[in-house]
C-alpha cells in the first residue's frame, strides 16, 4: 500500500474554472482559476519531495495496473459537495507520478474529516487484486505481520472472494470484502476503519 498525505485545502469543483471573455475576439474561454492553479503548484512540490523521500514510488504500478484508493480529505468546512474533491486530487497524483493515468482507478472511497488548523488530503493507493490470485504462496497479517496460510503445494491459488481467514495471532479476522494487495509472493489484507467511523 502506497500512502500520500498533501497539506493545503482542495479547491472545489466551481473554483477550478471560470469562464471569461477574451479580450481580442469577445469569444468566452474556459480557463483554471488562480485558487486552483496555486493548489496545483503546492501540490507538484509537496508530491516530489514525497517521491524524492521515496524513490519506490515511482515504479510502484505500471500501466497494466489496476487501482483501488481511499481518499480522506480533512478541510474546514462543509461548504463543499464530497464529490468535489477526487478530480483535482487524481489528476495531480496523475501528473506527480503517483499513478500512471487515473482511469485505471476501478474502486474508490471518499472520507471527509473536519479539521480547521491543518486542511490536507490523505491518498492510500492499492493494486486492485482479482478473485483468484495464482501469484502468491502466503497470506501476511498487515495487522501483526504474521503468517495466516500458506500454499502446500506448487499448485494451486488463493480464491479470496469464497473464503475468510483469521490469524493466529492476533486474532483479527479478514473477509473477502476487504481490501487485499499483491506484493510478489505474499497477498496482504487491509481494512482501513477509520473510514468507517
């Protein structure tokens, strides 16, 4: 799983353009307003001292890749429509390099948290993992870290949408519904609760 986190408030939907007319033929032009463009240029700067900080970033996913994210924005208010947020956010991540081209985005979630001394959006990415996975050997607890199953034999696959697992060691039980992520040979399950608070 791949973690983001951009300071600053995300312009809303009506923000982002206006149209104005253009001084030399009268034609109206659809042009980015100065909020929108000041994100865009805090945002690129914050993003690549993320990727300088984390040089993995860069080749995370590739272009066959499909995405699942949760978005949690924490802004002042609640001026602003929910569904404002995710294209000024992906659009940027796009351009910053965090994913390849937002339209391999399948599964998204949008949160949204009051917090009035430090607006920021909180970007989790994960690669999106099919019903049967024949690529991995282990089930990894993200919880604890331990091991919840192993494949006995070299044949064979994980099917996680008919099965629930539960770990030995802490206990925690992970079900088909939550998110999973396939890292080479081990298949790890995540449940972000705090979206559900």
């Amino acid at each position: 799983m791949m973690k983001v986190i951009i300071e600053g408030t995300i312009p809303s939907t009506t923000a982002n353009r206006k149209n104005v007319r253009n001084p030399k033929t009268g034609a109206m032009m659809n042009i980015r307003s100065a909020e929108c463009r000041s994100y865009e240029k805090d945002f690129q700067e914050q993003a690549l001292d993320i990727m300088n900080d984390n040089p993995h970033f860069k080749d995370y996913y590739n272009r066959k890749d499909r995405v699942d994210t949760t978005l949690v924005v924490y802004d002042k208010e609640r001026r602003k429509d929910i569904d404002s947020y995710p294209k000024t956010v992906y659009d940027n991540c796009q351009k910053a390099g965090f994913i390849v081209n937002d339209n391999r985005i399948d599964d998204m979630r949008i949160v949204r948290r009051i917090d009035k001394t430090k607006p920021r959006a909180e970007i989790f990415f994960r690669k999106l993992v099919e019903g049967y996975v024949s690529q991995t050997q282990i089930i990894v607890c993200s919880n604890c870290g331990s091991i919840i199953s192993r494949l006995t034999h070299q044949v064979g696959m994980f099917d996680i949408w008919d099965c629930s697992w539960s770990c030995p060691v802490c206990c925690k039980m992970w079900l088909s519904s939550d998110g999973w992520e396939e890292i080479g040979h081990l298949l790890i399950p995540y449940r972000e609760e705090f979206y559900k608070k």
